[in-house]
C-alpha cells in the first residue's frame, strides 16, 4: 500500500467490507440459480473478492500505525475473519467452476441464506462501531451462534440423506459435499467473527470504566 495513502477509518472498511461480502453473497446465489452459464457470476464474485482483500490490506496498514497491544490484536483476528467470510463465497464459487453442477443443492441454498442473515445482522453491529452496547453485540454473536448450528445440522442432515438415498451420483455427492462443507464453515467465520466484535466491546468497555 502506499504510504501516502489516506488512512481510512477502521469502521469505514468495516462497514465496506461486510457491504461487499453480502453483494458477494446475492451474487452467489444468482450463481446457484444459473448453473447453465456460471462464468459471469464467478467473475464477479471474484473481482469482490480481490476487493475484499485490499480491504483487509487497507484496515492492516491502519492498524500497524498503532502502538501494539491486546485491542490491536483482536481487531487484526476481527479483519481476518471478516475477509474469510467473503474468501468462503469465492471458494464456493471456484469449486462451482471446477465441478460445473448441473443443478444447486438446495441445502446449499439455505446455507447461503443464513450466511446472508448473519453477515446483515453482524454489519447492523458494525455500524454502531466503536460505541456498541455490550448487551447488543452478546445478543448478536447469540443470533450468530443458533444461526451457524442452523447451518451445520442444514449440512449434516444432507449428508445423512444422501448416504442413505442419494438420487445424485457418487462424483456429483463428493462435488456437492465440498460445497457445502465450504459454506458451513464461512458460517463459522460469520459467527467468530461476533465472537471477537463481543471481545473487542468488552475491552472497550473495561478501558472506560478504569
């Protein structure tokens, strides 16, 4: 990054960040829905990607002009989760690409679903950054946590009906599987990433309080 580059502030590339994941994930699911011509949907999740990730250069380089210390830390741990967040629609996508499936799983659907929720319900947080309500963000990293067990048992219960009556064939279960396993954990990525907002709110919370 260049030096002479203005530094934005951190709540600015929140909101940007976790804006371009969501446009990444209604793209996704035009994706999912239009299997029979992919390539202008991979391509463009891929360049919101790319743009993700000079997001996260961009909220590194700002928090590197900051003295280090334990606030510094989980902000750093907050961006990294932030950034696979929109690294896990990307992966979906390139492995859509590699596959080419005929048709999307409609487990694979209602994962990305939550995905959205998740992302929506962590940047109404986000936007209140750095000033959020302890109450507020234990309750969303709460809303986070039912929606990523939603995701997982989602994923485990497709896997358990398809080893017993799989109407796919072997290859397109194994491609199907990877997908999905891709997704479930981009909604760990979305709840960690609650999970670390929760952590920096309560530093924050300690420091005005000594």
């Amino acid at each position: 990054m260049n030096p002479d580059t203005e530094i934005r502030p951190l709540d600015v590339l929140f909101k940007e960040h976790l804006d371009n994941s969501i446009e990444c994930g209604q793209i996704l699911n035009l994706l999912f829905l239009n299997l029979h011509d992919p390539e202008p949907h991979i391509a463009r999740i891929k360049r919101l990607e790319e743009r993700g990730d000079r997001l996260t250069a961009e909220a590194y380089h700002a928090l590197e002009l900051l003295p280090y210390s334990e606030l510094v830390y989980l902000t750093q741990q907050f961006v990294k989760r932030l950034d696979d967040i929109v690294d896990g629609m990307n992966d979906t996508a390139r492995v859509i690409d590699i596959f080419i499936p005929g048709q999307a799983e409609e487990a694979a659907r209602q994962i990305l679903a939550l995905i959205l929720e998740m992302a929506a319900r962590l940047l109404a947080e986000v936007r209140r950054y750095p000033n959020n309500e302890l109450a507020s963000v234990r309750q969303c990293r709460e809303t986070l946590k039912k929606a990523e067990e939603k995701a997982d048992m989602v994923y485990h219960e497709w896997r358990k009906a398809h080893r017993r009556h799989s109407s796919l064939s072997l290859i397109s279960e194994t491609d199907w599987t990877e997908i999905l396993g891709i997704l479930e954990a981009t909604t760990d990525a979305c709840y960690h990433s609650a999970l670390l907002l929760e952590r920096i709110t309560r530093y924050h919370w300690r420091q005005s309080a000594s």
